[in-house]
C-alpha cells in the first residue's frame, strides 16, 4: 500500500537523516577536531538542513526540485568531508519513494557512487570490498521496491477493475430489475385487467344485439371501450425502451453493436427474411432473449466471436445466438451459465407465448441458443 504524505515511513526516513547527519558531523570533529570544521563544511551542513527541513515542511508541495538540491548539496558535502557519505541511507529509499524508475535508477547510481567514493577515501587502502558492498546493498534494495512497487500497482488496477465492475453489475442489476418489473406489469395487466375488459365488452355488445339497448349499456359499453383502449396502451408503454422507437432487427442490431463496443468481442447481426407482423409481446422476449445470451457470452462464455441472426420464415420467426467460447455440459447441473437471469427466464418467458427454446453446447464447443415463435402467436 502507497504511504501517502507524511505518513509514518516518511516521518521514519526524515527523523533516520537528522540522526545519521548528526552522527556523521560528530564522527568528523572526532576524527578532526573543531579546528577542522571550516566555512565551507559549516555553509554546506547548514544549507543541507535548511533545504531538507523546508521539504518536510512543506512535504506536499517537495518534489524532484527540491530533492535533487538535497541530493547535489549532500554530494558536495561528501566530496568535502566524506563521512558524511552515510546520510545517504534515508536519501536512498526518498529516492525510490518519490522518483519515477528512470530518475529514481539514475538517482540511485549517484548516490552509490558518491558512497564508494567516500569509502575508498576514508580506507587506509583499497579493497574491494568497500566497492562491492555499496554495489549489492543499492541493487537488492531497489530490486525488492521495484517489485513492490509493481505489486502495489497491480493490486491497486485490480481494485479499481472491481470498483468498475461492481458499479456497472450494480447498474446492469437495476436495469434487469426495472425491465422484468415493466414486463411483469405489461403480462399482468394484459392477460388481467385488458382480458376483463374484453370480456365485459363483448358481454355488452352481446347484450346490445340481444335488444337491450337501454342507455346504461351504452354507456358501460363506451367506459369499458375505453378503458381497454388505456389498458392496452399502458401496457405498450411498458414494452423494452428500444422497441417503442425502432423495430426489431434494428434494437437488436443496436444490442451487438454496443456489446461489441463494450466487451471486445466481434459480435455480428444479420437479418433473414421479409419482416413479419408479429405481435409486441413476441418482439419483447426475442429482444430480452438476445440480451440474456450476449450477457453469458460476455461474462462466462471466454468467446473470441458471437453472432446474432433474426430470421423471419414462412410460418415463424427464429432468433439464434451463437458463440466460439468454452461452452458447458447441457445436462450437468450449471453455476454460471443459468444463474440470475439467465436460461430458465428465458426459457419461461418462450414458453409463455407459444414459442420454444433451444440450447446447444458442449465443453470446447461454444453454445448456441434459438428461440422460436409461430407468426401469429398469443399477444
């Protein structure tokens, strides 16, 4: 997890400067005396601690500005006095924390140059050692941040992925709810109230040419006119959004386009046949069909390529989805592929208005789903 500002490993780093700048400057007078501390190393300490207490106090707005000067004083500093060189411990790991990989890579090199240099400068002789230490203690602690830091990005894309998702599950749940509670209503009202209503109409009429023609029957002939008319046009307006502007080969060919749009799949359409008059109600569950299958296509198939085919025949009209993806067992039981609203919705809805549902897959196969209505069919 990215330590925001100010946060306690910054806190650690900054105190860890001071302790290690302070440590260096009593090494220094230990080893030289106070009459070895001249101008140039006062101006140099002083400038350091004066531009590094003004990063972390105004820690949000320090950037590579400011760290490059406490990086280039540091330096001149060592090239004066070189025990100083282990204040580049906290300067090391500010580096990773705050620089990009380029700048922080080329960072770290002169940091660890500047360490040997001060090495071989205060060893009574040279050995590799003071080369090589400095060397593999730079390269594994930037390898492990590196990889951390990698890893915390990772995680944080796969955080954001589940955020969009659950907003865009969370919307699509909505919207599947809002659509089955208009078809509830459009079916309930249908086959209740404007049923009704056609019964009590055809009783008065029936009435009517029986000779009662008394002005109570007329008038309840007329309200009951009516009323189914209102009925009938509550439960159009209760008909998929897509339907009430355009056909149905043109809602479905928009469907494709934008699941194609939104997943990546190559997803085509074709229409077969001269249009049929079919009934509302029938285009309603073709399109809520073709919705459920793309759903699964999108979310559990894995397919590389869909396809959407309307064909209208001479005695019905066909819709087939089919997919190149993983495909599944038709007769085991399914935990993915018919959960929610899934096959049995479909199923049921077909069912309800005379049509049929089949589904054809198999593990490795991709699936194929056709749902069929005879033209003419209950409305």
């Amino acid at each position: 997890m990215t330590e925001r500002p100010g946060g306690w490993l910054y806190r650690a780093m900054h105190v860890g400067f001071f302790v290690l700048l302070a440590s260096s400057a009593s090494r220094y007078v230990a080893g030289h005396g106070l009459q070895g501390v001249t101008p140039l190393l006062l101006g140099l300490s002083a400038a350091l601690v004066l531009i590094y207490v003004a990063g972390v106090v105004w820690w949000e707005r320090a950037g590579q500005l400011w760290l490059a000067a406490v990086v280039g004083v540091w330096c001149a500093l060592v090239l004066v006095a070189p025990s100083f060189s282990w204040c580049a411990v906290p300067l090391f790991f500010v580096c990773l924390r705050l620089l990009r990989p380029k700048p922080m890579l080329a960072a770290v090199v002169l940091l660890t140059g500047t360490v040997i240099f001060a090495q071989l400068r205060l060893a009574p002789r040279f050995e590799v050692i003071d080369v090589l230490v400095p060397l593999a203690v730079a390269a594994m602690a930037t390898a492990v941040f590196l990889q951390i830091r990698h890893e915390g990005e990772r995680r944080q894309q796969l955080i954001d992925q589940l955020v969009r998702t659950r907003g865009e599950l969370a919307e699509a749940q909505r919207e599947a709810g809002i659509s089955w509670e208009r078809e509830r209503l459009a079916r309930e009202i249908h086959d209740t109230i404007a049923q009704g209503l056609s019964s009590i109409r055809m009783l008065l009429q029936a009435a009517e040419r029986e000779g009662d023609r008394s002005e109570h029957v007329r008038r309840a002939g007329a309200v009951a006119e009516d009323s189914l008319a209102e009925a009938r046009r509550f439960v159009r307006g209760l008909a998929p959004a897509a339907l009430t502007r355009q056909s149905l080969a043109d809602a479905l060919r928009e469907l494709v386009a934008r699941t194609a749009a939104e997943t990546g799949i190559e997803v085509r359409f074709e229409a077969v046949g001269e249009p049929l008059a079919t009934s509302e109600d029938v285009d309603a569950a073709l399109l809520r069909v073709a919705q459920g299958a793309l759903a699964n296509v999108r979310e559990h198939s894995g397919a590389r390529k869909a396809g959407v085919t309307l064909s209208y025949l001479a005695d019905a009209v066909a819709l087939d989805v089919r997919d190149d993806g993983t495909g599944f067992d038709t007769d085991a039981p399914r935990s993915g592929a018919d959960r929610g609203y899934g096959l049995r919705g479909m199923r049921a809805r077909v069912a309800q208005l005379g049509g049929e549902l089949v589904v054809e897959s198999g593990p490795g196969e991709g699936t194929a789903i056709a749902a069929t209505f005879p033209v003419g069919g209950n409305s």
